[in-house]
C-alpha cells in the first residue's frame, strides 16, 4: 500500500487510478465507488485516505497556458509549483507568492489553503480566480470569480470532486534578496514584533523553543538590508538551513543575492529533497493581533515542545474571503511546527498546545496533525455551514467522503 511523504499515513487502499486525460478522469469518476485525490502527499493526516480508491492526476498531460492579457495563467490539477514557476519566469511572470518547498502539487496546496509568507501576502489559495471540477458523475464543471461558490470551492479539501484544472492570478516578475539573521534576543520579540515582521516581502521566524530568543531570522526582500545587526540578531556567517543538522545547499541561496521570486521564495530547492520525511508537522493560525501573547502561551510549554521538536516556524498570512481558509477574515500569524517522526510522543504535546491557544480562536492547517473536534472547527469558521451546504450539492451521494471528511462535515 502507498504511503504520504512523510511515512506517518499508510493509505488503506491499493488501488490508484491514473487517468492520462480528462475524459479519462470523468469516466474514473464516474464508474468509481469512493473516491479520493492524491496531490503530492504532503498532507501528515488522512485527508487523502479512503478504503476505495484514490485517483492520481500525474499522468495528466502537463498544461501551462499564459492568458492572452498576461494577467492569469491556466495549469493541470497534477502540476507541482516548481514545474510551473521556471515557465513563468521565462515568461517575465511570477505568482504572488510559494510555499516552503516547491515540491507540492498546485491542486492539493490550494485545497488545503497552504500558504507562504508576508503580511500583504494572502495564502496560494487567494491567486486562483477559477477552477475546473469534475463532479461524481463525471460531469466537468468550470467555477470563476463571476460564481458565488469559488470562495467556497477554492479550499474544498477534495470534498467537492476532481480539480483537473486552475486558473491563476500572475503579475510581472520580480527580483528578492535573502538574508538570514541569527540569534534574536527575546526583547526584540516583546518590543518590535510587528515591524520585524513586516520587514521585507516574506518574513519567517526559526525557534528550537529551548530559549526565550529565536534561532534564526530568514528575510526576503526587494531592497538590501542595511549592514549590522538586526534588532539585535546577527548576521549568519554562512548559509544555514532552518532545521539543524541538516545540509544548507538544500536551500535557496541566501546572504543578500538578487535573484528570481521562485529561486527565493521557498525555504528549499526544487533539485534537493527538502529533508528525509523523518517527520510530523502541525500548524495553528491566530489572528496577527494576538501574535505576541499567542508565542507567549507557546513558551509558557517550551520544554514539552523541545522535547519532541525539530523546528518551528513563524510567519504572517493576509486575510481572504476563502469560506475554508484559516485566514478567513483576518491576518494572521502561523505557527508551524515540525516534529520528530514520534506520533505517540507527539500526539499529547499537540493537545497541549491546542489547548494553550484556544483563547486565540487558533484554526490548525488542514493537511496537517491537530486533534480538534469537528464542532470546534465549525465555530472557528463564519461560513463552514455554507462549505457543508456546498459540498452536499457537489457530492450528495458522498462519493468524495472519507473518515476525515464525513468526521468533519457528517455522513452524506
């Protein structure tokens, strides 16, 4: 049986369609029982799970088409964003942001509204302006912002069908700079936390949680970085990869070269595996204006949290209108952890801190590890009956349902 990338998920079925075109993905999902979506696995839950079958779009014949006004640009549901940013970039076009690691799907990032970083930043979620959706019975149907229901499609969760194709926001391309800084005292934290982290275009915060400080600094930007100190960090004195022990050329070249969006934006290099998938993650967002007292109550478990983690990162994600998104509404602050690969000592850790950042109505990232009741994620969300509403006219048969989702939304 087939795994995610971690290894922590092994998927309870043997049988993976993967349809080379769209008549095949309807005919699949036509014939199919139940049904899930594989992206690029990079989900540490069983949102992708079913015991019937899971259909891959890898096979897909790979789609990258330019709108005649270069304002948007269409892609196959298979397509990674490592793939897609270089043609962009050829094109003297960029996507307003990435994530970490350019090795996920464009389809299955969205779902789960994953995001990268900066304050003016919305999650990759909020470039799409339309999707193609094959439904359970196989019909294909095309949603654009002139629809009511792409804000709540956007970040569907693979609850509504097959998304075979999605039509992004691009602008013109763009030059950053990437400077890491190590070592910021924790007054600077309490004193200067908002401008620290408005301070360039991507902003991201690295602590071990073994110290009131935080490790390291990493800063994308348009313009240099005036020499010195950084509100009292230093400057690293070579390049460094956020978790430790791990070899730096992983990543994107740092120490203030210009270069393009997509060679600076994530952490990790598309020709490196960003790590050995020797891991658990969790993630939580909270509202930007509670970020302070939010990494107060996480220190407060600092040592509960050390004992089983790698790393963790902190970063800042605008607010949308996406019915699913966890930045519905308001900016917010993430906070991302990566585990060791333990789930029996990890687990009770996570309810710890789920429980230390209730206060801050935290909504966790929906491919990642939380144990959050289902009533309790139908309150953090204004619009979840809408999604459960839309979703049932999508799939009222539930043939997109699993464990996951049918805990989440209730049996079709």
């Amino acid at each position: 049986m087939g795994t995610n990338w971690a290894g922590n998920v092994v998927f309870s079925t043997e049988t993976v369609h993967r349809p080379k075109s769209i008549t095949e993905v309807q005919e699949t999902t036509a014939a199919a029982g139940n049904l899930r979506v594989l992206g690029s696995g990079h989900s540490f839950n069983r949102l992708a799970d079913t015991a019937g079958a899971q259909l891959s779009l890898a096979d897909l014949p790979r789609t990258i088409e330019i709108a005649p006004d270069r304002t948007t640009v269409r892609v196959d549901g298979g397509l990674r964003y490592g793939d897609l940013a270089p043609v962009l970039a050829e094109a003297g076009l960029a996507v307003h942001n990435l994530a970490s690691l350019p090795h996920i799907s464009v389809a299955g990032a969205v779902a789960t509204a994953t995001h990268g970083s900066g304050v003016r930043n919305g999650n990759l979620a909020t470039a799409v302006s339309g999707l193609e959706i094959v439904r359970a019975d196989g019909e294909l149907v095309t949603l654009t912002r002139a629809d009511s229901d792409l804000a709540g499609a956007v970040v569907g969760l693979g609850a509504l069908g097959v998304v075979t194709a999605l039509t992004l926001d691009v602008s013109p391309a763009f030059e950053l700079r990437q400077y890491v800084y190590e070592n910021l005292p924790a007054t600077a934290i309490a004193g200067a936390l908002d401008e620290i982290l408005a301070d360039g275009y991507s902003v991201s915060l690295f602590t071990r949680w073994t110290g009131p400080g935080v490790d390291q600094v990493w800063i994308k930007r348009h313009d240099p970085m005036p020499a010195g100190d950084f509100h009292g960090a230093t400057p690293a004195a070579g390049p460094r990869h956020p978790v430790p022990g791990m070899p730096a050329e992983n990543c994107t070249e740092q120490g203030g070269v210009p270069g393009p969006w997509h060679a600076r934006l994530p952490h990790f290099r598309m020709e490196f595996t960003p790590s050995s998938g020797e891991e658990l993650q969790s993630e939580w967002h909270v509202p930007l204006t509670s970020a302070r007292d939010a990494i107060a109550a996480v220190g407060e478990l600092r040592e509960r949290v050390a004992a089983v983690l790698q790393v963790c990162e902190i970063r800042t994600i605008a607010a949308d209108d996406l019915w699913l998104s966890p930045n519905h509404g308001r900016d917010s602050l993430a906070l991302h952890f990566t585990w060791i690969a333990d789930t029996e000592a990890v687990l009770p850790v996570v309810a710890d801190l789920e429980r230390a950042l209730a206060p801050f109505e935290a909504r966790p990232h929906w491919g990642k590890i939380f144990t959050a009741n289902p009533a309790d994620l139908h309150a953090a969300y204004p619009r979840f009956a809408d999604f459960a509403a839309l979703a049932a006219r999508f799939d009222p048969a539930g043939k997109f349902r699993n464990e996951y989702l049918n805990a989440l939304l209730g049996k079709a």
